[in-house]
C-alpha cells in the first residue's frame, strides 16, 4: 500500500520529532485570553465588592450588576475558549454583552454623572470613596471600556446580525418588568425603591417612566444597530496570535 499522506502519519506518541502529531497541536491563544479575562475579572470584582459593602438584594436590583455579570460571564467563557482554541461564546451573547454595558457606561457618565442631566446623581457619586469607589469605577468604565476594545481589537468581524438589535431588547425589556414589580412590593419608605430616577413611578407615574423607558429602549435598539453596522465594516484584527474568534468561526461566534 502506498505511504500515507504526511498530515496523517503518527509519530511516536512521546518525545516524537518535529512534525508529530504532538507537534502539530494547536496551541492556546494566551494574549487574548487574558485580557478577556482581566475583563470579566474587573466585571466580577466589582460586583464583589458592591454585595461586600452593601445589601445584596439591593446590589442586585441595579441594571448596572445584572449588566456586569453578564460580561463576567460570557467574556470569562469567552477567555477559556480563546485559551483552549474552541469557538467563541455566540454573537448574541457577546454582542448582548457589549450593548449591555455599554448603555450602563454612557447612561452613567452622560446621566447620572452629569450635572446638567435632569436626573444626575453627582452628589451621590461623590460621597463614594474606598472600595465602593473603586467598584464604581469597575462598573461603569473600566468593564464597558474593556469589552468594547475586547470587541474591535480581538473579535473577527461579520458575525453579528441585524435581528439582534431587536432581540437584544429583551434584556432591558425584562429589567423594566423587574424594577415595576420590585418597586410595587417593597415598602414604598424604602429608600432604594427604585434604582433608577428615570423609572421612579413615585415621582413620574407609569405613564411617565414607560415615556422614559421608550426613550431608552429606542436609545438601546439604536447604539445595537449601529454595533451590528459596525461589525459589518469594521476591518479583521492584524495579529491572528491575539485575536478570540477567528475567520473560520465567523458563523459559529
């Protein structure tokens, strides 16, 4: 029988040359893995030290938490997979993700830090100091920064589509229903009984926080829109060493 073709050969299954089958293995992708998981590291960091230093279920109420653990979760998988060659976490959870944070980042540096901001939150903001101050920061611009440049600089391009800017709603979608059921069953002399200004019945009514939660799901709908055309145009990552997700997985990511 004719040789076999060199790609099928086995060497020695210890020690074997060069051009072995132990030879060929792939190996791991260590730059991006660790920055992906510096990421999710920073995400899971900061919602520690917020359930630390306060209420748990109240740190849990907060769309900046569930936000947070979302990219804890879905970049840290996205590290192990990076890290051990498989294909990356799909399309819809890492550009979940990204939207996700992303709205918590602008909406807290464009609103609630932001004194002419009709529901800003500055003084609040700046009573914070130690580790919840270094928690805030974690949350709201370092994991945000992070994923995004996790998502230009590390991701292959053309793996998201148009039809998740509408299923990403779902997310905001059913925080809304959370916060309106939370509001309505806690005491209403509790002082965090709603999280958000912008979705404080007490002050608005439901007719007005359904305004602002129209407002800022056709804000969430818009930006996930402009990340899938951004996906679309956007050129591939030079360095195949350090990129997540590679072309070969594009309809896989």
């Amino acid at each position: 029988a004719p040789p076999a073709p060199p790609h099928y050969r086995r060497g020695p299954r210890r020690g074997g040359a060069p051009g072995t089958r132990a030879a060929c293995a792939p190996r791991p992708r260590p730059g991006g893995a660790a920055f992906r998981a510096l990421i999710a590291l920073a995400a899971a960091t900061g919602v520690g030290i917020e359930c630390a230093h306060g209420d748990v279920p109240v740190v849990l109420s907060f769309f900046t938490v569930w936000s947070n653990i979302l990219v804890a979760v879905v970049l840290g998988a996205g590290a192990v997979r990076a890290w051990t060659r498989r294909p990356p976490p799909p399309a819809l959870w890492t550009g979940g993700a990204l939207l996700c944070v992303a709205v918590v980042g602008l909406v807290f540096h464009l609103v609630l830090d932001n004194e002419a901001s009709e529901f800003n939150q500055v003084a609040e903001i700046a009573r914070l100091t130690g580790p919840r101050a270094v928690a805030n920061q974690l949350l709201h611009t370092v994991t945000p920064i992070g994923t995004a440049l996790d998502f230009l600089l590390l991701t292959a391009p053309g793996a998201l589509r148009w039809r998740h800017a509408a299923q990403w709603l779902a997310a905001p979608g059913l925080y809304l229903v959370f916060a309106l059921v939370r509001g309505a069953l806690v005491s209403p002399a509790t002082p965090t009984r709603y999280p958000y200004p912008f979705l404080d019945v007490t002050v608005h009514g439901y007719a007005g926080v359904l305004t602002n939660a129209v407002v800022l799901g056709a804000a969430f709908y818009v930006l996930g829109l402009a990340i899938v055309g951004l996906d679309r145009i956007r050129p591939a990552p030079r360095s195949p060493e350090y990129r997540i997700s590679s072309q070969r997985a594009r309809g896989l990511k």
